[in-house]
C-alpha cells in the first residue's frame, strides 16, 4: 500500500500516532461511511490518548523504610505545531518537566 502524503506530514509535525492512525482507517471498511469530523476526531482521539499514555504519574519508593510520592508537574509534552510563532515562545520559555514534587508519607 502506498503511503498518503498525510501520514508523513502528521509525523512531521510530531503527530506519529495520528500517522500511524490514518492507514489503519484507510484499511478499515466500516471507516468509508464515517463522516470527516468522525475520521478527525478519530485521530485527535488517538494523538491525545497516545501523548497521554506518555505522561509520567506519580512514583512511589522508599528511602530507609520511608515511603515516598513523587509528582512531576507542568508542561511535559511539546505543543501543538499549530499554536505557530506563541506556541514556540510558550515552548521557549517554559522548561520541560516543569518542576518534581516529593512527598514523604507518614
């Protein structure tokens, strides 16, 4: 099968799960009666929960029988390409990670 010149623009702008997306509902016979709003949101939905499973949640340890909670806050993820010249200023001016909180557990 040929590759769509969509999927490598998605991957190219940081999109790999919609990328990954798009042939699947090529090949998907039932997606050919799907409206294009539902072919996007398809996608969106993949993009997001794929970038979701990328966050890091908490982390628990322990230190000389000490239980610790780790949490990392703030922006972890790059942002939308199509946020343009702000969302490069925003990327600029805002560390990845943001900022890690631990907590002992008493």
């Amino acid at each position: 099968m040929l590759t769509h010149p969509l999927a490598e623009r998605l991957r190219g702008l940081g999109m790999a799960a919609m990328a990954d997306a798009f042939p699947e509902m090529q090949s998907n016979s039932t997606a050919a009666d799907l409206s294009r709003e539902d072919w996007l949101g398809l996608l969106l939905d993949r993009e997001v929960t794929a970038r979701d499973n990328k966050r890091p949640g908490p982390i628990t340890y322990s230190v000389g029988g000490k239980q610790y909670v780790a949490v990392v806050v703030g922006r972890t993820v790059s942002l939308a390409a199509f946020v343009g010249d702000v969302g490069t200023k925003m990327l600029n001016a805002t560390p990845e990670g943001g900022a890690l909180f631990v907590f002992s557990l008493d």
